[in-house]
C-alpha cells in the first residue's frame, strides 16, 4: 500500500473527530492532530483504534505515543503493515 493511499484511508478516518475544518482542508503529511485538527487525546485513541480495524495491524503504546502527525502515523502504519 502506497503512502498516499494510506494517507487517503487515514483522511477518512480522522474527519469524524476534527474541530477544525479548516485545518482539514489543507491535511498534509505535516498536520498535526492535535494543534492542527484541535483534536483531543480522548479522540486521538479512537482514531488509534480505528485505525488498527482499518488497516488490520496492532499497535503497542509505544508506537501509539508517537501518532501525532500526520507523517508519523504514516511511519507506524507502515512498519506494522511490513512486520
């Protein structure tokens, strides 16, 4: 699976916990989830979840400390898909 296509997936993902539109709008792999998107930590385990469903991985808390952006979930998603 390519980056984008995950990236494409994720965007789906999140676009039920953000409280900034406009930060959506302009999703890069450089957004933020929670300064970005003003989405809370509550949110951003149900996002975590969501995201093990979606792409069939598991993810340890450390890995999970580290989706902050973007970019990074990307990286984990990624690793665990390629383990």
């Amino acid at each position: 699976m390519t980056k984008e296509e995950i990236i494409l997936k994720l965007t789906t993902l999140v676009k039920p916990y953000v409280q900034n539109e406009e930060g959506f709008k302009n999703m890069s792999e450089d957004t933020d989830f929670i300064n970005d998107l003003e989405i809370n930590s509550a949110n951003l385990v149900d996002i975590i979840l969501d995201v093990e469903d979606e792409f069939n991985i598991e993810i340890d808390n450390d890995s999970m400390e580290k989706m902050l952006s973007v970019k990074a979930t990307v990286v984990v998603i990624q690793e665990k898909m390629n383990a």
